[in-house]
C-alpha cells in the first residue's frame, strides 16, 4: 500500500505527543494545572440539570461493559455479512484499547479531580478509557462506514453522528468531573495514533480477501 507509510507516520507522532504529554502529568503536573483547571471551569459552569442528565446518559456509551457487548455484536453482524476483514479490525482496535487502558492508567496513576463528581468512578484518571475506546471503536467504524455505505448523503450521516458522539463522551467526562482536560486530550491523541497504525494492515488484508473472494 504506497499510502502505508503516511499512516505509521502518524502514528509515531500522535503517539509522540501523547508520550509528552504522559511525562509532563507524571514529573511536571503543575505545567498544565492552569490548563485544566480554566478548561474545566469553562465547561463545568452551572451545571443545569437537563445538560446534567444529558452528559450522564451519553457517557454510558463509553463505560466498559457497554464497549464490550457493542464490540461483540459488530463482531457477528460483520461475520454474519462475511465482513471478516471488518470484523477483526472491530476486535483489534476493542483490544488494543483495553490494553492500553489498563497498562497506562497504573503507569501514570494520575488522581481523579478534586471536584464534585457527578458519576462515579472508580481508578486512576491518565489517560480517560472512554475517550480512548471510543476514539478506537467509533473510529474503527466510521471507516468501515466510509468504505461500506455507498450513498454519499447517508454515509456522511453516519461518520458524522460517530464523530460527535466520540466528542461528546470526552466532553461528557469533563463536566461530570471524572476526567481532566488532558486525560480526555490524550486518549484522543493516543486513540487517533493507533487507529493509523491498524489501519493500513487492516485495509490491506482486506483488500486480499475481497481479491482471493474469501470475503464481501
């Protein structure tokens, strides 16, 4: 794939600046104390109940126990379509997710906000795991979708209501308290990274099968 080393090269930035970023929450947390803190103020302004109740809704989506079932029925509803190249980019990116998100957060072991949480949560707080596996699975799926949906209209629809969804859960995890600014930051950064290193192996395996007809 000639574009295969424009996604790797992303990758190794975005994982770069995340790799920045984790070295400054753990040895200099006081660089980007005044960044968070005008950020979360900004977002966590009156807290009306309707906002309130909106953002504990939506930030189910990112909560682990939803990610899993949602992986699983993409899994065979994509096996189901004889999607099988689709179906383990699905399963890659849910476990390259999970991984991370155990193995960062005990690294860094960054305390939750001092502030009124307005969900519990329970671990540490670098990088935020829903903006994370969101980043990964929503991502996942809004190129399958691009690759899939051939009427223009609806496939823009489609990565459109995906891409917010992906924003509104880490927004979601600033205002109800949970997160810091940077946490959601960097599971942004790190999910975007990973998602371009998948990508071109995924896309590639893909276009095998198709070729060998071993898939739709």
């Amino acid at each position: 794939m000639k574009n295969k080393q424009v996604y790797l090269l992303r990758a190794s930035f975005t994982v770069l600046i995340f790799v920045l970023l984790g070295y400054i929450v753990k040895f200099y947390p006081d660089v980007i104390e005044g960044f968070d803190r005008s950020v979360q103020s900004a977002i966590r302004g009156n807290l009306p109940d309707p906002l309130t109740s909106f953002f504990k809704t939506i930030t189910i989506l990112g909560n682990p126990v939803v990610q899993i079932l949602l992986i699983a029925l993409l899994f065979v509803l994509f096996l189901w379509k004889k999607w099988y190249a689709e179906a383990g980019f699905i399963v890659s990116s849910g476990a390259v997710a999970g991984l991370f998100i155990l193995t960062l957060k005990n690294l860094y072991q960054r305390p939750r906000p001092e502030l009124s949480q307005l969900v519990e949560a329970h671990g540490y707080s670098f990088p935020s795991g829903h903006s994370l596996c969101l980043m990964m699975i929503f991502g996942s799926l809004i190129i399958i979708a691009h690759q899939r949906i051939q009427a223009q209209n609806s496939r823009r629809l489609v990565e459109t209501v995906l891409g917010l969804l992906i924003l509104l859960v880490g927004f979601s995890r600033i205002y109800l308290g949970v997160h810091y600014p940077t946490d959601v930051l960097a599971g942004f950064v790190l999910g975007y990274g990973m998602i371009n290193l998948i990508y071109p192996f995924y896309n590639q395996k893909r276009f095998e099968w198709r070729f060998q007809s071993k898939q739709r």
